[in-house]
RNA sequence: GCGUCCAUAGCUCAAUUGGCAGAGCAAAUGACUCUUAAUCAUUAGGUUCAAGGUUCGAUUCCUUGUGGACGCACCA
C-alpha cells in the first residue's frame, strides 16, 4: 500500500509535468508569513470581503505546505504551513481558470509547498484567509505525510486527530515530525534561544566565544569513558574530548581573561532520557575571580535566560513550580547531607562512610574513596529532593582533581554545583593554579586508574606545563544545555531537546 | 550491560477460550461555488516486525532475534 501511495504520486508529477506546470521551480518572493497576515489584517469584519472586488487592494504573496484539504467541487480551502504558523486559501475555479484549478484539486496533495498570491478577507466564520489569484507549485511531494486532523476547539487549543504518535518514527524522522508537530518546532526554537540568549549574556560581559580541539591527543576535564577514532596521517590515535575544560583553562594561561565555549562533547556511555552520547556544553571561564562569583553570575544568566525564553522568572516544569528569581539558597555539601539524612558525615573515615552506606543500602565499589561516597551518599539520599534552585558548595577534594583546595576548610574544595529539579545544571569552582597540586591530584587520579577506576583523570602534561606558566585565579563553569533546554521547555527526555538523538540504525 | 512492556493497513487503534484480520482517518473515483475533524456515494489497500516451534488451525501460546519505550546500573 506505501507503494502504492509513492506510485500514484510520481504519476501526479509526470501529470503536471504534461500540464506544462514545473513541479520544482528555483524562487519564489514570498512577501508574508502567516503570522504575519493574521496579525496585520486581524481587524477586517466577519464576512468583510470589500476587498474582493477591488482591484486595487493589496495582494499579498504568501508560500508553505498544504496542510489540509476541503474540495467542494468548483471551490475548495487549503491550509499552508510555514516557519510561523498556518493561513487558509480560499482556491476559486473562476479565478484561477480550468488549467491551475485543475492541477490543485486533481495533481497537488498534502505535503506539497506552494507559492499563493491573493486578496485577505474573513470568512463568514471568522477566518482570516486569501482568496487565491495565482497558485504556483514550488515543490511536489512525492512522500506521504501522516498529517492528522486538527480541531481547533472553543478555548483555542488544537485537538489533533489520528496523530503519529510512534516516538521512534519523530525521531529517526524528525522532518516529518516537525512539518507535523508546531509544539516540536516550538521547542526548538525554544533551545535555539536559550542558547542565544547565553551568548548575549556572556558577550555583554566581556566574554569572548573561542573553540578548541573536538578530536584530543589526550582526553580529560571530566570523568567519563570516551570515543576512540583513528588519524591515518599521523598513524595515531585520537579521542573525542569529554569536557572543555582544559584548552579553555590553556587559553586562561594565554591571556584571555574571559572565555567561553558551547559546543559538543562525546561521552561513550550509557543512553536513557538524560543521556545521549553527544551533548551540549557550555563552559565559562573568568580570571582574577572566585567561585563566589561566579554563583552570583549563575543567578543573574539564569534569570536573564528564563525571562528572554518564557517571559517569566516562574515556570511549571516536570510537576513542579520553578523560581529563578535571585539569589538562591546556598547550602554546602556537608550540611545538605545532614539535612536529609542527619548524617554528619565531616569527620567521618572512609571505613564509616562504607557503613552508613550499607546502612542506607547505597551500592559502593571498592574502588571508591572517601570523596566518592560521601558523593555518593549526596545523590543517593539528598538530591531528587533538590527542587528549587539550590547551590551546593564545598564538595570533597577527592572528586574534584581541578578545583582549588578550600581556603579555610580541609578536605573541600572551593565548588559549586547548582541543582534544580533534582538534577544537576551547573558545575563550577575556583580553579586549581598551583601547578605543583595540580600534579598531584592527577597523580591521585592516576592510583584511581590503578585501583580500577575506568573514568579516573590522565594526567595531561602540556596541560601542566601551560599552568606551570602561571594561570592568574580563576573560576570555571560548566553548563549542560540539553539538560537546561528539557527544564526551561518542560520535556521529560533528552531525545525531545536533540532534533536527531542517536539511534541503532534502522 | 540487566529487567519490564510494546510491535496488526500510510496514521490511530480493534479482533471473544486458539477458529474467515476489521473500523475511523489518509488514498483513488464521482457529486458539491464560504469549508474548517467539510459532507455524501463507490473502490482499493495486510508476509499481523523476522525466523523457528506447539497445534487440525496462531494476530493470539512458546523460543530466539530485530527495533523502540520505560526502569536499573554507569553518567551530565
């Protein structure tokens, strides 16, 4: 039957090929969007149709794809769809004459883009729509798009009928899904300016937006497991980086006091609805500045984002009423565990912390040392409790092998992350300069390597070497945007924020 | 990687204890000069995800595989 449908097409195209109608012509000067029209002539009366007979009244030339269909004989109405919404054609045989009117109702189907040229008038139903004068094809279809019926019901909602609702279908084709689904391409345009409105933010302050390699030598900035590729020149390995943090900090070295990069990282993970092998990261880096800024900075981008994005500081994501009105509570690590297990776990040795995890049945792995299960017992028992937006400060030296020692308190680091919904969204701290440290922390990390540790850090000598040049303070940043975008837009899988997720093949 | 669930017409879904595989929409043909889930009439459309098994008989039960959704583990 799908043959079927794709046959009867392409005999619709050799059909209008015969008729002299080009099916793919190169240009057409679309004047309006629909949104436009609707705005700008939302005022004619109901059944005002002065226009129609006179000449003189502005044409307007709008172009998208049809929609949906009602041939009455003689006449018929059209919906077409463009980048910013619908219109109805009103297609008259009269007007248009035998040749054209014949090739609407006969050879055109939904899905194809047309070009329409004519005069607005409201329907006496109260529809603003063009008369058409001149209907031009600017690209046949020749594949079946399972558009459903649409309602547009009394409180302006759209009720959809026989909808695609196969996710594996939207995904793998999300051209489809998007000439389908308005609500989809809405939520990208959403992730397109958030991202926008990050940049703003960050150029406004003096931040210049840099790149640096995507293929490494050596991988590192993060813990995560990472793709491995091959370079046939040079004969040698590469891997796909994990994190931004390194180069950036190098460029930091180089005199760059402000920097800042969003772009892909690739982590060769598991997949579920928070995750997808390759992400978008952004990553800040000020100098002269502690991590204490960089929270108040955090506070005022939020904010910034939240309000450019969805007009409000408050939004309704996941179940749950957000506020991203500054400032936000701060609470330090320790202090939330405390608070929801009432575990005090900062004199505690690695052999208690071990218990009190089997006390609360918190799977550990040998492997893991006194940070990682204080860690561990945070994710476990105090963040799914982490609604509004919260900074949890002072994390454990152990699993922050880059960030600066606490300047008054042992153990801890000068870091931040900042949870909302339960879900972490920032990471940032005061970044580790001492380059002395810094080789030891990653000579910690490479004992982790040692004892098992898969994601434990390399250690990076040129990296080493940049700092050992003298990197002034500094505090670092790091964002994950899809998981910001699936916040501000209320989608509850990564796959809904990525216009193409990865997917085994078909 | 492990577990649970799902896969029937182009789309959304039915199909009684295991007994001739159906409907709406979309499509084709025809009627219809303000319709809007347009309406009316007619027609066509199926390797029931794949392979194997049980059975007189399998969309239905069993096994394996493929793809997806969800959960767990790992992670952001």
């Amino acid at each position: 039957m799908e043959e079927e449908l794709l046959r009867i097409r392409r005999e619709k195209l050799q059909k209008l090929w015969e008729m002299g109608i080009e099916p793919y012509p190169y240009k057409f000067d679309r004047q309006y969007f629909s949104s436009d029209l609707l705005e700008k002539f939302g005022t004619l009366g109901v059944n005002d149709d002065s226009q129609l007979n006179d000449p003189n009244a502005p044409r307007v030339k709008v172009a998208g794809r049809i929609m949906s269909q009602r041939s009455k004989g003689k006449t018929a109405f059209a919906h077409i769809q463009d980048m910013h919404g619908k219109i109805q054609i009103y297609a008259r045989k009269d007007i248009l004459g035998d040749l054209v009117y014949e090739a609407f109702s006969k050879q055109f189907d939904l899905g194809d883009v047309i070009g329409v040229k004519g005069v607005l008038f409201k329907t006496h139903t109260g529809e603003i729509t063009i008369k058409a004068e001149e209907i031009t094809l600017l690209s046949k279809s020749l594949r079946y798009i399972p558009v459903g019926k649409e309602k547009v019901m009394d409180d302006g909602t759209v009720q959809r009928f026989s909808d695609v609702d196969d996710k594996e279908f939207r995904y793998r084709q999300r051209y489809a899904d998007l000439i389908m689904h308005p609500e989809v391409r809405e939520t990208f345009v959403k992730r397109s300016k958030i991202i926008s409105s990050i940049r703003q933010f960050l150029d406004q302050r003096g931040y210049l937006e840099v790149e640096t390699p995507i293929l490494q030598p050596l991988y590192g900035g993060a813990s995560a497991r990472p793709f491995v590729t091959h370079h046939n020149t040079l004969d040698m390995k590469l891997y796909m980086r994990i994190a931004l943090e390194l180069y950036l900090k190098r460029l930091i070295v180089g005199g760059f006091d402000k920097v800042y990069e969003i772009s892909k990282i690739f982590r060769n993970e598991g997949m579920d609805r928070f995750h997808n092998p390759e992400f978008t990261m952004l990553e800040f880096y000020e100098a002269y500045s502690d991590f204490h800024d960089l929270m108040t900075l955090t506070e005022e981008m939020l904010g910034f984002v939240c309000h450019t994005v969805n007009g409000t500081l408050e939004i309704d994501s996941m179940g749950h009423r957000v506020n991203f009105k500054p400032p936000y509570a701060r609470l330090s690590m320790f202090e939330a565990i405390k608070q929801y297990t009432n575990i005090d776990v900062s004199e505690m040795s690695e052999e208690q912390l071990r218990d009190e995890c089997k006390k609360l049945h918190i799977h550990t792995e040998p492997a893991w040392d006194r940070g990682k299960l204080i860690d561990e017992l945070f994710s476990e028992k105090v963040q799914s409790h982490l609604i509004q937006p919260v900074f949890i400060t002072e994390q454990p030296i152990e699993i922050s092998p880059l960030a600066k020692k606490h300047r008054s308190k042992k153990g801890v680091v000068e870091r931040f992350e900042l949870f909302i919904l339960g879900s972490e969204v920032a990471n940032a701290f005061s970044e580790l300069n001492d380059p002395i440290d810094q080789r030891q922390r990653f000579e910690a990390q490479m004992g982790l390597r040692a004892r098992g540790d898969e994601e434990a850090q390399m250690l990076d000598e040129d990296f080493l070497r940049a700092i050992e040049y003298g990197m002034p303070p500094t505090a670092g940043e790091g964002i994950g945007i899809d998981r910001l975008v699936m916040m501000m837009t209320n989608q509850e899988s990564i796959r809904d924020v990525l216009f193409f997720p990865t997917m085994r093949p078909e």
